[in-house]
C-alpha cells in the first residue's frame, strides 16, 4: 500500500526521534534490529519502550553496541548497505539517498570532496542505525510521499568532534538550504544532521499539514527533556485527500537531483560535444544546451546537468576542465518519476528490449530501445517509427 506521512517537526528532528516515531507507526523493532545487524554489526542491540515527554506519550528507541573508534568515508557506509543481505533494494537506495545528502553537506562545509569527507559523528553506529532503520521503516510503512512543517533548529552551541559551533550546526544549515526554518528560543539542537538529511530527501513541500486522511500517528521521543515542551517528533500517516496531483504521486518514484548551470557565450561545437559526452559518462542523469542571450548581445548556451548530490564535485570539476565556465550554479530539486521496467518484446522482427512506464491511470507505455529500433530499421528496410509500430502491436495487454 502506498502513503502519505506529514512530519510536524515542533521540536526538530533527529534520527532517533524518526526511527522512534516510524516504530511507532508499527514497524517491528526486531525486524528493524536484524536489518541493521546484516550490516556486519552483529552485535548491535535495537530496543523500544514507551516514555513520557512533558506528560505525553512516545516511544524511545534505544541502540546498543561495542565501543568502537572507526571514522567512516562515504564509500565505507555505501559498501555497509550494499552488501546487507536483510535490506531490499529500495530501503537500500533510500538509505544511500539519505546519507548522500549528509556528505554533499559536509563536503561543502570542510571544502573537501565527498569522496575525501570524513564522518564523524554521522558515521558512528548509532548513527548509521538510525538512517537505515529509518530507510527500512519507510518503506516497510509504503512511505512514497511526505511533506513537513517549518523545521525549528534551536539556538546557541554545541560540541561537535571539530570544537564548539553555532546551533544549527554547519552541516545541518547546509542540509537545510531551501527548506523552512521555523523561529524558536530553546537553547539546544532540536534538529541533527540526520533528521535533516532525512526530511531533505523525503519531502516535496513544507507548510501546515495538508488534506489527508489520517489513518495512524507516531510520537518518537528526543533523548533531551526540555522545560518549554514536549520533545518529541509527531508523524502522521495516511493518504492525501482532495488533491489530484498528490493523488498521481501513488504511481510515481521521488528522489531529489541536483541542477547545475552555466552560461557560455565563448564554448565551440566540439568543446560542448565534447564535455556532454564526458558528463553522460560520468554518471549525469541528463545535460541539456538551451540557446541563450547574454552581455553585449552576445549568443550562448546555458549547459544544464541533472545528477545525483553526491556526484556535483565530480560534474563540476569535468565542467570547469572541459568548458571556458568560470561559474556553476547549482541548486537541489525534487523530482517525480513515473515508475519503469526493462522487458523483452517478442515480434515478427526478433526480441526487441523495450522499457515501460506506468502512467498515474494505471495504463502502460512501452518504447523500445533507440539503438536497437535503428539496427532493425536498417536491417528490414523500415522506419524507426515502423518498429515501434510493430513492437506496439506485439506488446501483450495489461
């Protein structure tokens, strides 16, 4: 089943306080403990229990595990989640996603490479527990859309591994670049990196809670106790009501992109040839060369590439070495996709590999592979648009 979650983030948002409130929506400790374990962290302990936070209830989770003193690059925690044999797939890319957002931040923020970036205190276990069990969760619960209210960070310091720093910490600011931040005086970090990067990647808008139907709620309690209120995360989950659009988001797949820019009014042909071919290669999702007007009337092209967060120093570097560019804008973007398989299409003309996509209607769209259109085309005296005809006719109903 597919759902909506809204997160009221009164008093932030941490990783703990998400996976408490996900438990309490009904995800099983224990299944969320044996997720977290097929990390290679056998020993690792997840454990619940109900509390009282300014006299209401919530749930609290606690994670146990054996000292450790590793410091984790990107790729440690990456190769961790790959290789759990407990995880599916999608709690897996979910998870990658959510840390992703956290090394772009702490990139940024200690001018480094998120190749290079060091976890802290993001990579200790605990830490790691709580955005993959958050991921697990999710989508255990069928989470494909969310939104939040403004997010209140508090204010004041801090101890970070890197000395004291300002509330909200560098890269908990960074994470929230574009996101709402909600006023508040309490003098303590009511929202951690994790719960940032988790609502960054989950949630499409931030406001008041929208029309929906509420079918159940969680409350994940904070570890602190604070004298203005209770601290604790609210979760509501249920289904959107009234709104067509949030209504098509049940057939489509949300992640979030990152969008670079720049304008060139002094880049050849080849050079812009040149540095997509590279870019595609790379790993960008797609690069784009819209005609612009620039100074002095002078023609250009504005380069736009999609990618994923955690490849915008590797797309930026090919960029500034393969064009004249001596700027890139870049921002975050969240993107809807309609939801798509690889399938093999038998024909009078051979198998032709062909992808779906499944419209917000529940109806199907099918279009085969470009290359092998035009290898048949040539090989039968067609069109590609004759093989596609074919390939439509053959395609089975449903």
């Amino acid at each position: 089943m597919t759902r909506f979650a809204y997160f009221d983030c009164f008093s932030g948002i941490s990783g703990d306080m998400t996976l408490a409130a996900l438990i309490d929506l009904g995800v099983e400790t224990s299944e969320l403990q044996e997720a977290v374990r097929s990390l290679g962290l056998p020993k690792i302990s997840i454990t619940s229990q109900d509390v009282k936070k300014s006299g209401f209830r919530a749930v609290s989770v606690q994670i146990d595990h054996p000292p450790e003193h590793a410091h984790r690059h990107l790729h440690h925690i990456t190769d961790m989640i790959d290789a759990a044999d407990q995880i599916d797939s999608d709690a897996k890319e979910l998870a990658k996603r959510i840390f992703g957002h956290v090394a772009v931040a702490e990139a940024k923020v200690h001018g480094t490479s998120i190749e290079k970036v060091h976890f802290h205190e993001v990579g200790a276990i605990d830490s790691i527990a709580d955005i993959v069990g958050a991921a697990v969760g999710i989508c255990r619960l069928g989470i494909r859309s969310a939104s939040a209210s403004p997010v209140p960070t508090g204010c004041g310091s801090i101890k970070i591994a890197h000395g004291n720093v300002a509330v909200p910490a560098p890269a908990t600011a960074e994470i929230l670049r574009g996101i709402p931040i909600a006023p508040t005086a309490i003098a303590a970090e009511l929202t951690t990196p994790t719960g940032a990067a988790i609502l960054k990647e989950l949630c499409s808008e931030f406001g008041p809670v929208p029309a929906m139907t509420i079918d159940r709620i969680g409350y994940g309690a904070g570890t602190m106790d604070l004298p203005e209120q209770a601290n604790m995360l609210r979760v509501l989950l249920g289904s959107r009501t009234g709104d067509s659009a949030a209504a098509g988001h049940q057939h489509t797949d949300h992640d979030t992109v990152a969008v670079l820019e720049t304008n060139l009014d002094d880049a050849t042909g080849e050079q812009l040839a040149d540095c997509t071919t590279r870019l595609m290669e790379a790993g960008a999702l797609d690069v784009t060369q819209t005609p612009c007007m620039m100074k002095k009337g002078r023609s250009g092209v504005v380069l736009a590439v999609m990618t994923r967060p955690e490849q915008i120093a590797t797309m930026e570097d090919l960029i500034f070495r393969h064009t004249p560019s001596i700027g890139i804008r870049r921002h975050l973007a969240h993107r809807d996709t309609l939801r798509r398989e690889s399938i093999v299409v038998p024909t009078r003309l051979g198998p032709i590999a062909a992808k779906t996509v499944h419209l917000p209607d529940g109806q199907q769209r099918m279009k085969i592979e470009n290359d092998q259109a035009r290898k048949l085309a040539s090989e039968h005296q067609l069109s590609t648009a004759d093989v596609q005809r074919i390939a439509d006719r053959a395609m089975p109903e449903g």
